[in-house]
C-alpha cells in the first residue's frame, strides 16, 4: 500500500520566531489514557486523579525544543526523536533535588514555545533527562546553575495541544 501525499507546501508568513518560553513535566505514570489525538492536535487528555504538570519557566532565550526524524530504509521503521535543552540559572539545593526528581522518573513533556504554541511529546514511551550539567561559571558573566537535556523516542511528531485544555492539566507557576 503506498502512503499517499495530501498537501504541498507554501511560503508562509515572516512572523515566527524561535526558542522555549516554558516547559510543563508530569510523571509518565500520571497518564492513566492517552490522550484523544485527531490530525495531530490533542482534543482530549487527563491525567490521574490530583495529577497536574509542573511548570517550569525559563528565561528568554534559554530553552529549545527539537524534534529529529530517524529513519531507517533497510528495517523499514521511523520515528522522531525530540529533545529539550533548557538551563536553570543559580546554583541551589532545591534545583538540585528536582533535576534528581526528573533523571529518576519517566516525563510526558509538553513545551510552550514562542509563538504561543504549547507541544506534547512522550505520550507512548516517555522522556527522560539524559545530562545534567552543574557549572560554577568562570567569569562574573558566565551561567551559575545547570544545563539539561530531556529526549524522547516516539512513533508520531509532537503533538499540538490547545490551551483550552492546558489550563486542566498545569499546576499554575508560582
């Protein structure tokens, strides 16, 4: 069975622009359903009962998400691997104990990027945080605090989610 195009492409608008502005993490395990995913955007989702994502903001300029395609032509298999590279700015114990939290655990990650677009990755096989690296910095100017990577393997690109539902799924930022 051949796999049929359905669309071209145009050149869109110049009005996008790059970067991370805030990363939501929930335990894998805290998905008791998969979410209702229809052409790429999740109409539905819950998480267990008193179960929220964490939000985690970032500074401007910060954070990215990238999504790779993997493809094998010999096995016959894709997927997309996605990637979180974030900084926390400032040495501190607490910063320290979360970033343990998150290496020990499985995440769903959902990132709100830039442009007001909130992304869903980890759905079927989780993600996890694979670095965490903690730096004095050198000079005054240098980063004091951590730079992480979260990556994750799925069958599907990220999906898109409406911020109707987001607001049912976050423990709000303080």
């Amino acid at each position: 069975m051949a796999c049929l195009l359905t669309q071209g492409f145009t050149i869109d608008c110049i009005n996008s622009v790059g970067g991370v502005k805030t990363l939501y993490v929930a335990d894998f395990n805290d998905l008791t359903t998969a979410p209702t995913i229809t052409a790429g955007a999740v109409t539905a989702m819950t998480l267990a009962t008193g179960k929220k994502f964490w939000t985690y903001k970032l500074e401007k300029q910060n954070a990215s998400a990238t999504q790779s395609l993997k493809k094998s032509v010999e096995n016959g298999t894709v997927y997309y691997e996605a990637k979180y590279d974030f900084n926390i700015k400032k040495m501190a114990v607490a910063s320290q104990n979360e970033l343990t939290l998150l290496a020990q655990n499985r995440l769903l990650v959902i990132h709100l990027d830039n442009n007001g677009k909130y992304w869903l990755f980890g759905v079927n096989a989780g993600c996890d945080l694979l670095t965490n690296e903690g730096t004095s910095g050198k000079a005054f100017g240098d980063l004091n605090g951590y730079t992480a990577s979260i990556t994750g393997m799925e069958a599907a690109m990220w999906y898109e989610v409406p911020s109707n539902i987001i607001a049912t799924l976050i423990v709000p930022a303080v």
